[in-house]
C-alpha cells in the first residue's frame, strides 16, 4: 500500500544519509526504522494501564484472607489513599 510523507530537510538528509550508508533505498531504510520503532511503542502503550496501578498491587501475596470478597472495596482504598 502505497504511502507518501513529507519530510524537513533536516530529516530527509537523514534518510538519504542512512540509506548511502546501508546500500539499500530509502523506502527500505523507512520500512526497517517502523518496524523497529512502532512495536515499542505499542508495547509501551498496551502495559500502561499496568503502570499506573502497579505500585497498589504489590509484589507477593497480600496476607488477606478476603481479597475475594472485598477485593473491588480493597483496591478502591487505595486509590482514595493515594491521592
């Protein structure tokens, strides 16, 4: 699927730089860098909801008895504490 971006000069000497370097084309140079780029990016996006609230779910087990119970409740506290 073709796919056309503008680049700043600065940006584009850059590309045309890289490629020189590799002895590939450019369109490669861009197609290797988004392939590289873009699943650490979504990867660092799909676990921040975990990031958020990974200091309020501990480590280890918790000693509680009625997480199962109270579970929702518990985690509420927290975050009422938190703030």
């Amino acid at each position: 699927m073709p796919t056309s971006v503008r680049l700043d000069k600065k940006t584009e000497s850059l590309l045309e730089e890289t490629s020189r370097l590799l002895h590939t084309s450019k369109a490669d140079v861009i197609k290797l860098s988004l392939s590289q780029y873009c699943p650490s990016i979504l990867d660092e996006r799909r676990s921040y909801p975990y990031k958020l609230i990974e200091d309020l779910l501990g480590k280890g087990g918790s000693g509680r008895r009625d997480l199962s119970m109270r579970g929702e409740e518990i985690l509420r506290e927290k975050f009422r504490r938190r703030e």
